[in-house]
C-alpha cells in the first residue's frame, strides 16, 4: 500500500440525546451541536478549538459526532479518510466487509453538504466504522 489513511473522526451511538450533550459538555468540555431531523439528528462533537474551516487547530486531535443508537449500532467506531470512495467501497467487498445499506446503496455514498462522501461499512470482524472522501478530494 503506498498511502495510509487517517482516523479523522469517531461516531458514537446516544439513546437521549439531551443526556449525551449533557454528559459530554459537563465531563470533557466538548461542544455539541445538534442537527435536525434532516440530518438525522446527528450531533458534531468538537473535542477542540477550530478554524474558520472547521478544522482543528491542534494537530493529532480529532472531532466526532453521535447518531440514534439503532440496530446496526455496535458501539463506539472511527471515520478513516480515502482519496476516493468509490474505490474504497471496491476495496471493502475485495478484502470481505460489507457495505451498509441505506441511502449508498448499489454503491451510492452519502452526500454530506460541505463535508464529502460518507459511507458505512462493516469490517471482516464486524466492527462498525466509516470512510469519508473530504469534500474538494
């Protein structure tokens, strides 16, 4: 393999999401912002200070998000970034995962305004995690 790919992000599961920005905020210091119900309900998560790019400022240090709690759940999971996620989402069945279904179905990511391409997945030993293609890649 001639490039790696990075952890850029971590996804959680909440039940209440209330109690999960409450929690976060008080324990850690982490600011929450809940989306709407046309975003799923996803909730960002900034673990530190950005820029007007909504990057983080320290290196080494990543944001995350958390989602409803669903069956497909397992637990906390990564966000790795690729180059190009068609070519991943080839990569993932090639080497045994799965993708998700849903919205990157017969090979469709999800569309994130102003972030990339966003896929689910499911490695060889049934982990949950996810591949964003930033957007401008």
């Amino acid at each position: 393999m001639d490039k790696m790919n990075p952890v850029v992000h971590f996804e959680m599961a909440y039940e209440d999401r209330d109690r999960a920005a409450d929690f976060y905020g008080k324990v850690f210091g982490w600011q929450m912002n809940k989306l709407g119900a046309e975003m799923g309900d996803y909730m960002t998560v900034a673990t530190g200070e950005t820029d007007e790019n909504r990057m983080l400022k320290k290196p080494g240090m990543i944001n995350g998000g958390m989602y409803k709690k669903d069956a497909k759940s397992t637990g906390t999971s990564v966000v790795i970034a690729v180059d190009d996620i068609y070519e991943s989402m080839k990569a993932v069945e090639a080497a045994g995962g799965t993708i998700l279904g849903g919205s990157y179905e017969a090979g469709k990511p999800d569309d994130i305004p102003g972030i990339g391409l966003y896929c689910g997945i499911i490695d060889t030993e049934g982990n949950r995690i996810s591949m964003l293609q930033p957007k401008g890649m």
